[in-house]
C-alpha cells in the first residue's frame, strides 16, 4: 500500500478525518503559510492521534535546537526539511530523540519547479551515514512559494530523475496532487509515497471531508492496480 501522508492539517477534526480514512501520516506546518500551526495547537492533537501514525513537522530553515525544542513540545515523531538546509542539519535531525525515545523519521524536500525539464537526473547522489535523510519528497516550487501551491511539476521530465533517486532512497510525490491525479502518479511513478495538502482543501487549512475520503480511495485502487 502506498505510504500517504495528509499535510497543513490544522485541526483535531481533520486530523482525525485523515486517520479514519487510512493515512500514514498527518503533518503540520511550523513555517509561513496560511496553514501555519501553533506548538500548542500540534501538542493537542497529537495526543489525541494513534501512535502507529507518524506525526511530521514542516520546517524551513531552522536551527536544530529549535527544532528539538518543537519536536519536545508537541510529540512529533517526523522532521520534513523543506528549505536549504545543510547535511550537517540533516545529522543533527537524525540524532534527536522524540518523545518515544526513537529518532525521529527524516523527510527532506526537494523542489522542482513547474517548467523542470529532468535537467536534475543525472549524477544524483545522496549522503550516506549520520545525514541520510529516510525518504526524499519532490514538491513543486511556484512564484517562490514552497509548497501547498496546488501546482505540479512535470511528471514524464521527472520520471529518469525518480527513477535513479529510488535505487537509493524511497521516494514521496507531492506538488498539485488530487483525488483525480493520484493514480496516475501513483501508476508512473510507483513511489513509496504520496503527499498532498491543496488538492483536498475546502480552503486553506481547512480539508474538505469528501475530497480527503476519494484521495485515500484513488490511492488504494491505484496501488492494487501497481
């Protein structure tokens, strides 16, 4: 079953929407957006989510300690590092403890933008050791913004670029996805996961129940059909 995380979320309704309909993942924006949360807020919720679903903050470009003292105050279990962050933030990320007592999963953001032409597929490579993140997830940068555009990059240039990160790290599709488009990602790129925040939006940071229901089925009939 393909991995499928449901971000910008804001409030203990969606988040809970998003579990009962299966997703993996909930994940939660500390960084400028219409859908930026609070400490306080994300602490709320999280306690009320199962443990078995990963609870991920977005960051850009922060420092390590702030991040640990976020990870300390809301329970997450996941650091997605969406700005230019260096391999040595990467390490650090990856020597923090949650408050499970387990490191939290690393998610690292790479961002194509609309007009990418697979100028990226050749000579990828990514860090070994203390600063390898756990996936990689391509999202679509848009008139500077980072993510949460409702805009996608061009899947068929970015196929030879998916295929040569995948034999090294998995993969997790974002950018302009939707209950009628991820399929077809799904079917082309056969990614370890999926991430979507717009495409079931009744308007930013507030999910639309029916369109976040039909992302989770069209990701379940597109993986049986993988």
């Amino acid at each position: 079953m393909t991995w499928v995380k449901i971000c910008g979320t804001t409030t203990l309704e969606d988040a809970q929407l998003a579990v009962e309909a299966g997703a993996n993942a909930i994940g939660f924006v500390f960084a400028a957006s219409p859908r930026r949360v609070s400490p306080e807020q994300v602490r709320t919720i999280v306690k009320e989510l199962p443990e078995s679903v990963e609870k991920i903050g977005i960051f850009v470009n922060e420092t390590a300690e702030h991040i640990r003292t976020i990870i300390k105050a809301t329970g997450l279990t996941g650091v997605q590092l969406h700005g230019h962050e260096s391999e040595h933030l990467q390490a650090e990320v990856n020597a923090m403890q949650t408050v499970w007592g387990r490191k939290p999963k690393l998610y690292r953001a790479l961002h194509l933008p609309e007009s990418f032409a697979g100028e990226m597929n050749v000579g990828f490579s990514w860090p070994e050791g203390d600063a390898r993140p756990d996936a990689l997830l391509l999202d679509t940068v848009s008139a500077g913004v980072r993510g949460g555009t409702g805009k996608k990059f061009d899947w068929q240039a970015a196929v030879p670029l998916v295929e040569a990160v995948q034999t090294q790290i998995p993969v997790i599709i974002a950018g302009g996805l939707n209950p009628e488009n991820v399929g077809g990602a799904i079917r082309l790129f056969q990614p370890f996961g999926v991430d979507v925040v717009s495409g079931i939006e009744a308007s930013p940071g507030k999910k639309d129940p029916e369109k976040l229901r039909e992302f989770a089925r069209a990701v379940k009939r597109a993986t049986v059909m993988v």
